[in-house]
C-alpha cells in the first residue's frame, strides 16, 4: 500500500508502535468476526447486516460476496442479507463453536480462516420438547476491510469439512 497514499494506521506506525497497531488491528478484527457469529445465533439480521461492508462501500450488484456451504456464489448486499435471512427463517437453534481461528492483517484489509463447529437443532416434533441435534464443520475465511465505521465484512466463504462415522472402526 506504500506509495499509492492510502495507508492504514498500521502502515504509517514504525517499529514497536506498529506491532502496537498490528495487535489492536488483530484485536478489532477478531471482535468484529465474533461479532457475526454471535449475531448468528441470536438470529440477529440487522447486526449481520451491520457486520458486512455498508452501502457507501458495497453496491448491491457487487461489493460483496458469501459462499455458504453448498450454495452458489451470492454476490451485493441484498443477495447476501437474503441468504441470512433464508437461513434464519429455516434454523431453530445454532451455536458455533470457533477453532483453529487465524488472523492476518494487511493494511486496510484483514483475512480471518477458521473451523466452524456447529450444533443446529430443528424444529421439535411435540411443543415443550428439543427438536434434533445436528453437528457439523465448516472451514470458513472471512475478509474483512477497514472502513470509516471500522472493520466490516467484505467476504465469507464457507466449506463443509467432510467427516466420516467409520473412524472408530480402525484399529
């Protein structure tokens, strides 16, 4: 980013005083990834909205862009807030569970890859009882950009991790 008068806050710190900045950008960015998770299980849709890069910043025809395991590329704002919403509207109960989570921060732009360990329930058959359980994992990269209102989500994508029942048979 040097030389093209766009740094970050990072790129124009030196010496101790940027690995400071590196830190407290590792830091917000983290907070803001968490932040979309936890909007996720409250089923929040105006903070999942609010997590993702703003209309000053994103178009509805591009600007954006999520790939949810098994889904094909979404690409503007109103694609990406309508699969939220689609899953919202279709999941009784989610809860993540983030491992292996990664971070690294590039001046002005963030990449977050993670393991999404997810326990989904249904709907219940009889009112008064829990519906299914259902676990899964997802390997997830999120990029995130710095924005005036701070970090804001730019891309998700999601890739389910294929696991097999057969691994305590093999002795």
């Amino acid at each position: 980013m040097a030389g093209d008068g766009k740094m970050g806050r990072s790129d124009r710190a030196a010496g101790p005083d940027r690995a400071a900045a590196l830190e407290l950008d590792r830091e917000a960015v983290l907070a803001a990834n968490q932040a979309l998770y936890e909007a996720l299980e409250n089923g929040d849709l105006e903070a999942v909205e609010a997590i993702w890069l703003g209309a000053a910043d994103a178009d509805d025809k591009g600007g954006v862009v999520c790939v949810h395991p098994g889904w094909p590329v979404l690409r503007g704002r109103a694609q990406v807030t309508r699969s939220y919403m689609l899953i919202m509207m279709n999941t009784e109960y989610i809860q993540f569970f983030l491992t292996d989570v990664e971070v690294e921060v590039q001046g002005d732009v963030a990449l977050v890859t993670c393991t999404e360990n997810i326990l989904s329930g249904g709907e219940a058959e009889e009112e008064g009882e829990l519906g299914p359980l259902v676990g899964g994992k997802v390997v997830s990269t999120n990029l995130f950009r710095r924005t005036a209102d701070g970090w804001r989500l730019w891309s998700h994508h999601g890739s389910p991790v294929l696991t097999s029942g057969d691994d305590e048979d093999e002795d």
